[in-house]
C-alpha cells in the first residue's frame, strides 16, 4: 500500500495510527508532488491512502504557498484510476465521485474544535473531537490489517462508534464507497453562504452556490483573492499570504487563521 500523508496540524497528526505497523508500505510524508507522482506512475495498481486536509478539489499540499496547492488534484488525478483508494480528508467523497474513482471516502469530517465550532456543534470540546479522530484512526488501522473488503468499510465502522454524538454521527454517516463505476463529472458543487470572507467594511466575499470547473478554480480564487486585497488596502506579504490561505481554504476570516480555525 502506497500512503500519502499530509501532516499540518494537531488532528492530521493523529492520522499517523490509520498505518502505524502495517507491512510493505510505502509511505510518502509531507512530499513533493513530484515524488507523489513518481511513486504512483511506478506502481500503477497499487491501493493508496491519501491523508490531510483538503476539499472538493483535492488533498492539500502540505505548503500552502507552493505553486501545487494541491498535492493530489486534477492535474493527477488519472493516476489514481484503475486503483483501490482510501481518501481520508474533508470531501474527498466529492472529489472521487467526481473523477469516478474507486474505494472508501470520507466528505466533511470534523476534525479539531474550530471546526466542530463551524459546524454548530457547540457542545463538541476539542479533546471530544481529538479523541474520536484517534479511534477513527486505530478502527482504520484495524480494517487494513484485517483486510477488510473496501465495500464493507462504511458498514464497520458506523458499527465501532456512537452515532448519539451529533457531530460523530455527522462524520460517519457521509462516509461512502465507490465502486468506480459512477459517472465522472469534472465539475464541482460549491457553497461558501455559511463561509464568506467578511471585510472590516462589513462586506461579504465568496462565491455564493454553483458549479465550477476545477480547472477555473485557481483563476477564480486568485482574482477574489485580489479583488479583496485591494479592497481592504492589504499590502503585508505575510497578510497576503495569510488571507489567500483564507480563500483557498474556505475560512471565515484572516483571523481565524491566527486563531486556528480552520474549515477543513
């Protein structure tokens, strides 16, 4: 198995368990996206697991400014075809459906405290949702060294957890597997209504809800990304770097980067 790991944060560290002890992996931490792509093109049939953070449109590079935002999108995707997968980031459901891609997926899956917060789930602590992120990661670990069939996955692991808690029965209940057969689209399904960037002007930013192609998702972004800049006379680099961070990544503000809210 070929394991794809990008580790940013506190809760993407724990994911460390999802492989911990499994024999002949091949395990590509925080890499280069040419090394990613090189290891795959090598080993064309070989199951992969990719692991971070991410959204519709791919697994996030492990440098956000890198000009690889993503280190697994659409400019690679072809070399995950033909392939089992295990997609483990937010929306990587939508992101396989979207390329027809084979195997267990996560969508949204709440991860730290900032996100709970996000999402409504006022009464989730972070060391609530950092522990359910472990067993999440230890019951994955058990599935691969039990080698559990991919399309019993979602069935298993509703079973190992209590689904009472609201945001575990969130997380668990979006999960899916894909049988490769599903009719791609290379288009994605946005809606940043409970997300937009907020101006000290009090004016919102974002895309509101549609379709995009992902292939005019970095133009887009990029020119919201000035626009906003322009807007609010940012002219820092550090800031500049700290709100596309923003854009990218779907967060309400530039300061709940500083805070360490993250939307994915």
């Amino acid at each position: 198995m070929i394991v794809i790991h990008i580790d940013t944060q506190k809760d993407t560290s724990f994911l460390k368990k999802t492989y911990e002890g499994i024999d002949n992996l091949k395990l590509l931490y925080n890499p280069t996206k040419e090394e990613v792509n090189k290891t795959l093109k090598e080993n064309p049939t070989e199951d992969v697991m990719m692991l971070g953070h991410g959204s519709t449109s791919g697994l996030f590079n492990h440098d956000f400014k890198s000009k690889d935002y993503y280190i697994i999108g659409y400019d690679n995707v072809e070399l995950l075809k033909n392939r089992n997968c295990i997609g483990i980031w937010c929306y990587a459901k939508e992101f396989a459906r979207k390329y027809g891609l084979k195997g267990y997926f996560t969508s949204m899956f709440i991860s730290n405290g900032g996100e709970a917060k996000s999402f409504g789930f006022s009464k989730a602590t972070e060391e609530d949702v950092f522990n359910e992120v472990q067993n999440f990661s230890a019951y994955v670990n058990m599935l691969i060294k039990d080698n559990t069939p991919y399309e019993e996955w979602v069935e298993s692991l509703q079973s190992m957890v209590d689904m009472g808690k609201d945001f575990v029965e969130f997380n668990y209940s979006a999960m899916e597997y894909f049988d490769g057969t599903q009719k791609p689209t290379t288009k994605s399904y946005y809606d940043y209504e409970g997300s937009k960037l907020y101006g000290t002007s009090g004016k919102t930013y974002g895309y509101g809800k549609g379709w995009y192609d992902d292939e005019d998702e970095e133009v887009e972004r990029e020119k919201a990304f000035k626009d906003f800049c322009k807007e609010q006379k940012i002219e820092s680099d550090i800031m500049k770097d700290i709100v596309r961070k923003a854009f990218y990544e779907g967060w309400k503000s530039y300061e709940d980067y500083l805070y360490g809210y993250g939307s994915y």
